[in-house]
C-alpha cells in the first residue's frame, strides 16, 4: 500500500524508523487495555454514585432525587402535571363531564409517557403510576354492570 497524503508518508517513515524494541514496548504498552463495555443499568449506578458524592447539587437533591440521571429534568414534566390536573381544570366547567374527561386525558397521557421513559429509581415508584388507572378500569367497569341492571333496554335482551 503506497502513502497517498502527507500523513500517510509521515507516519510510514515513522513505521521505518521504528526498531523492534519499540515495537515491542508499544504492544507491551497496550496488551492489557480492554475495551470495557457498559450495560445501561451500569453506566446508571456509576451516574448516581457521582450525583450523590458532588456536594455543589446536594442542595437540590429533592427536585431530583427520585429520578434516574438520565431523566434529570423529569421533574419539569412533574411539575407541568401536577399544574395541569389541579390548575388546568378550573378553567372547564365546574363539576360538568368534560371536566373528568379532561382530567382523565391528562392523567392517561402522564401515565403513558411514565411508562414509556421510566424515569424512577425505585421500580414500587411504577406500581403509584398504574393504579389510577387501574382504578379507572374498576370504576369503569362497575358502572357499565351498574347501568346495565338499570337499564329497560338492556335488561331485556338479557332475558
């Protein structure tokens, strides 16, 4: 293989150069470098043994304490639900249907964007995201057997 730019050449005159012994410490050098490959649970816990060891953000450590390094800013989004759900629904009419439903939107949105980045440490953290909706599901479902009792045309294809 012929050098074709100035680096090229410059690093095959260096090669030229090179004697053996120095070949030989070069790999010496590096036989024991392994590439060391991190699994993301791993590349996690080195991030939070560094959070929790530098002093200058322990004043801060509520806002993020609870969630993983990689979702820092999670509680930005925290903070925008928590608004959403009690500052938001004042605005659509008090006590009226589309009240619940706006407020279910938001909680079933906030619940699938939870799930989908996990941003907790504590994996009992997820089980607080699933039971409202679960609840729902249960309330729901009781009142779908509830209405279907009461109701004339129901009841008569039951029979």
């Amino acid at each position: 293989m012929a050098p074709e730019t100035p680096q090229e050449q410059a690093y095959f005159k260096f090669r030229e150069k090179e004697s053996e012994s120095m070949r030989d410490l070069r790999h010496k050098a590096f036989e024991h470098v392994e590439v060391v490959a991190l699994s993301l649970d791993e590349v996690q816990e080195r991030k939070m043994e560094a959070r929790a060891d530098d002093h200058d953000i322990q004043h801060l450590a509520f806002l993020f304490g609870e969630f993983e390094p990689r979702c820092y800013l999670f509680v930005v989004f925290e903070c925008l639900r928590r608004l959403a759900l009690t500052g938001l629904l004042i605005f659509v009419y008090n006590g009226s249907a589309t009240q619940v439903v706006v407020g279910l939107f938001i909680a079933v949105i906030s619940k699938h964007v939870m799930s989908e980045f996990n941003p907790y440490i504590e994996d009992s953290d997820y089980l607080c995201i699933n039971q409202p909706v679960r609840r729902v599901h249960a309330v729901e479902q009781v009142s779908r057997r509830w209405r279907g009792g009461h109701d004339p045309a129901v009841a008569e294809t039951r029979r």
